[in-house]
C-alpha cells in the first residue's frame, strides 16, 4: 500500500471513529404517536417519558436527569410534528426535571435525550 493510500486511509478511520463518538453523546430520536412512553440512557444522562393524545394534541410528559458531575447538562429535546420545538434540562450530578408540553394539531413528536 502506497504511502498516500495508508495517509488517506488512517484519515478516514480517524473520522468516522470521531463521528460514532460525537453521536454516542446523543440518545437515539424517539419518533412516536400516542401512546407510547420510553426511557433511554447515555452515559451522563438519562430520562423516561410518555406521549398522551387527546384530540388533536399531543402531550410529552416525563422527567430528565445529570447522572455526572462533569459542567454539562442533560436535555431532552421535543420536536412536535407540528413544527414546535421545547427542551428541558437538568444540571449537576443528580439534578432531576419534571416536564410536560403539550402541542396542538399532532398526534406525534420526536423525543431525543442528550448532554450539552
């Protein structure tokens, strides 16, 4: 193997290693309709929430936690299918949030958890 082709190759593992570390910090998106609930980990976070439907709005209820004490803040992240977005966040090492956001005009939303 030529020089160049070992250089280009090394680069490229070199990112795409760096590019599953950047997505391990985030928890995989929960796209959901009502009813549904889930409860994801990551290391340094972690969360539980459910989706309620009444007519045509949907609720996202559930609580988030910082399980390390490292400066940064768990959040999850709602994305409601009707264009709406809401987070919340809990900081320190133990640090626990309630939330509970209902949206209008869906039946659906993207829950993801993450540290930021």
């Amino acid at each position: 193997m030529s020089a160049v082709r070992k250089t280009l190759t090394s680069a490229l593992s070199a990112a795409v290693l760096a590019g599953g570390l950047a997505v391990a910090a985030v928890g995989p998106a929960n796209a959901a309709t009502c009813p549904s609930s889930s409860a994801p980990v990551i290391d340094g976070a972690r969360a539980a929430w459910s989706l309620r439907c009444s007519g045509d709005k949907v609720t996202v209820s559930g609580w988030v936690e910082d399980t390390r004490a490292d400066a940064k803040c768990a959040v999850v992240r709602v994305n409601a299918g009707n264009g709406d977005y809401r987070t919340k966040s809990a900081c320190g090492s133990g640090g626990r949030e309630q939330f509970s956001f209902t949206f209008g005009g869906t039946r659906s939303a993207q829950v993801r958890l993450a540290i930021a």
